[in-house]
C-alpha cells in the first residue's frame, strides 16, 4: 500500500503548530532546555521511540559555555513549574539537555541521522501589537529568553517528523536517529554529542534550518557558506592601585584589554578564504581614580575553511599572550564555542534534490548555496559522519520571517515547517534508493 504523505502531513500540520508556538512561549536557551527536552523525550517515547537522553548524548567533558550551577538550578527549577515532565527531567539535570529518539526498522537500510536544534537565544522578546507572537498570546514568558532563530519551528519539524515515520514504519527501511540537540546558539552543544558517539553509527546525516533569507516555498539542499568559528572569554588580571597617589604600583588590566583590541582587528587576513574577528565585549574598571585590575573580553573568530579560521584563532592568542607580557598583567583565556567549515556532499545533496523535486508545495528547489549564514555546529556532526565514509548535508527550508534573525521581531510563516516536514518525510521513505548508492557503507 503507497504512503499518502501530503495527506498525513495535512493531518500533523496543526499539531507542529502548536507545539511550535507551546516552544515559543517557553523559550530555554542553551544547556537550559530543561522543559523543552523532557517534553521531547515524552513524545518520543509515546510514539514508540527509544530513547537516548541526558549524559547517554552529552559528554560532560566536551560541553562548552555552560552557566552556572547557580543558574541551571534555577531554570530546572522553572521549568518544573511551566510543566516539564518529571521523568525525563530527572534525567537532564546539570543541563545535559540532549535528546535521542531512534526507530529501528529491523530492515536492511542506513543509519539516518537527523538534526534538530532546540534552544533559544538570551533576548527579550517584543511586546508590539504588530508582532504576531505578542498578538496571538505565544510570545515568551521567560524573561531575557526568545526563539528568535527559529529552532522552536525546527523542534517541532522533529517531533512533527517522529511521529509521521512512527505510523509509517512500515514503509521504511534501516534505522533513524532523530538527534534533538541544545546549545547551538553560540555553537556549544553539537561537540558534546558527537564526543558521547551519538553519530558513531550514522551513514547519513541531514541538518536542517528554516528560513535565512530562503523563500518560502524554496528548499536548499546543500548550504557550504557556513563558517569555521571559535567563540573566546578572555579575562586579564592585574593589580589595583590609586590612579592619583600610587599609579606605578597598578598593574592596568583595563589598558591592556584596549591594547588588545586594537592589535586584534589588526591581524592580516588570509589569501585562502574570508576570515573574521570581532571583539563584541569589553568589561573592566570600577572607578575613575583605580587602577582597573580586571577586564574582560567576548571575542569570536571565523573562517571560511576551518584552516583560516585556525589561522586568526592563533594569531589572536598570540596577540593576547604578548599584551599581557607587555603589560605585567595575567590572561587567562576559555574557548566556550567551536564549529567547523561546512562541506555537504554532492552525492546527498543531489539525492535530496531528485527526491523532493516533485513535491506540489515547493516551488524552488535549489542544489547548493554558498551564502553565508553565520556558523553552525552541526558541522561537527557533518564531520564525524563523513569521516567514516558516510554522507552529510545542511539543507536550508524557506520561509517569510517579519525580521532578521536574532532580531526581537523575528517570526516565520508557519507553512514553512509543513514544507520541511514533508520533504523530510519524503527523502526518510527514499532511502532504499539511496542506499543502493552507498552500499560502501554498511
């Protein structure tokens, strides 16, 4: 009996609605998607999933940028009173907040992995009347927190994806691996997951985002533009001292962060590709007349290859290092985000192509893209997978957004995330094909 997907797609569509919207409204950013996770996992297992969560997904070692005990609490805390369930709650504690639902056809296939990222960004949400999330009654409740990237819509193109292939397993072949991944936002949580070995097993492997300046109605089945970056917190410590009586007795912490800075955005570009470095915070001082003996910087860097980038990273560390020789002051330096170069592989990319093409909704459906869209982490799970033989893609869903992303504005046509899940829906059920391609693999 053949699949009606378009017809099973139009019966899910409002539920992905709303548990988009039921995300939005309770916004977690990364390691703090307590309430989002346990959710997750709770509708995974009622679909008949298996699940993998908690420390099973995250390796302790390898997270990055992780708040405070202080500040995990007290959101676990929240999320316990917004609703979180109690079961899988327990086992996400200390923000391991990773997810893994997996089906198991028990017939020959590949391993599928699919990427969904769940977390929201540290921004305060609009309160206009134009803005349609504040209007209808969904915008986020938790203060500083809003999905202003659109990983509410990717989490519930996951959710809307697990059971859509739950009541057509029949259908399928080989086993899925739906990853649910925290801390993407600042590129802190994919190493993490790939380090505990959740892409050990995987033969393909499909990242996906919505919008970023994609039209609704279009999909891309291969973005390269997204750049190499690591994300640093630099502190220099030296020592106080009375800016009138005493000045050579302080060790400035202040003046060394601005030398710095300076030499910084003074480092050479690179011939091979386009690299970046921002200094986007700079802390110090607690009065006019002290010898500031603290200061502290938010720097990132970017390349577009992983060698250019590495290229800035080092000479920025050396920059730092000489400053705070220069100045008698201590560095102390912690990288707290990385991801890598994005290279999507032709053969999937063009498989995702022909598998979708014919799809009644999507208008446009394009190859390859090299635009640039920031970084992504998921590039490390591109690299694992591909490492082994295996083959990986970051494919693009258009939409029409009310604002740029990270904006306080941003809001998606939610039509969007029906087109996602039905040309994801449609490339699980050709993975047959696909597997006659790469039969290297298993």
């Amino acid at each position: 009996m053949k699949v009606n997907l378009p017809c099973l797609v139009d019966e899910i569509f409002s539920e992905m609605v709303e548990w988009s919207r039921d995300f939005h409204q309770h916004a977690e950013s990364g390691w703090l998607e307590f309430r989002t996770s346990s959710l997750v996992a709770e509708k995974l297992e009622a679909w008949g999933y298996e699940i993998k969560i908690g420390k099973d997904v995250i390796d302790s070692k390898a997270r990055m940028g992780v708040p405070s005990k202080e500040v995990l609490h007290q959101h676990e805390k929240r999320a316990r009173q917004q609703g979180a369930n109690e079961k899988w709650l327990e086992l996400v504690k200390g923000g391991h907040t990773g997810v893994v639902g997996i089906l198991d056809t028990k017939r020959p296939g590949p391993t599928i992995g699919l990427r969904f990222d769940m977390d929201a960004l540290d921004l305060e949400e609009s309160n206009d009347l134009d803005h349609l999330p504040f209007a209808l009654g969904f915008r986020s409740i938790n203060l500083g927190m809003m999905h202003a990237c659109g990983h509410d819509a990717h989490t519930s193109i996951g959710l809307g994806l697990a059971k859509l292939l739950s009541e057509m397993k029949e259908h399928l072949s080989g086993k899925l691996k739906l990853i649910f991944q925290p801390a993407e936002e600042g590129v802190r949580g994919a190493k993490s997951m790939v380090a505990a070995g959740v892409l050990d097993d995987v033969d393909v492997f499909i990242a996906t985002h919505i919008g970023t300046g994609v039209p609704l109605g279009e999909i891309v089945c291969g973005n390269n533009g997204y750049l190499s970056t690591t994300k640093i917190d630099v502190t220099f410590s030296g020592v106080a001292s009375h800016a009138g009586g005493k000045p050579e007795e302080g060790k400035n912490a202040l003046l060394a962060a601005a030398s710095a800075v300076l030499n910084l955005h003074g480092i050479s570009r690179h011939s091979a590709g386009n690299s970046r470095i921002n200094v986007g915070v700079l802390n110090a001082g607690t009065g006019r007349n002290i010898i500031p003996s603290s200061a502290k910087l938010k720097i990132e860097t970017r390349g577009d290859t992983s060698e250019v980038n590495e290229y800035i990273l080092t000479n920025a560390i050396n920059v730092l290092k000489g400053t705070a020789i220069a100045h008698q002051v201590e560095m102390d330096l912690d990288i707290v985000g990385e991801a890598k170069s994005c290279d999507c592989s032709d053969e999937l990319v063009e498989f995702i192509h022909d598998s979708i093409k014919d799809i009644q909704e999507i208008k446009r459906v394009q190859l390859l893209s090299n635009e640039s869209s920031g970084s992504e982490d998921a590039t490390y799970m591109m690299e694992k997978v591909k490492s082994r033989g295996g083959l990986a893609t970051y494919a693009v869903v258009g939409t029409t957004i009310a604002a740029g992303h990270h904006n306080e504005k941003f809001d998606i046509d939610e039509l969007g995330m029906k087109i996602g899940l039905q040309a994801l829906a449609q490339v699980v059920l050709d993975t047959k094909k696909l597997n006659l391609k790469t039969a290297q693999l298993k």
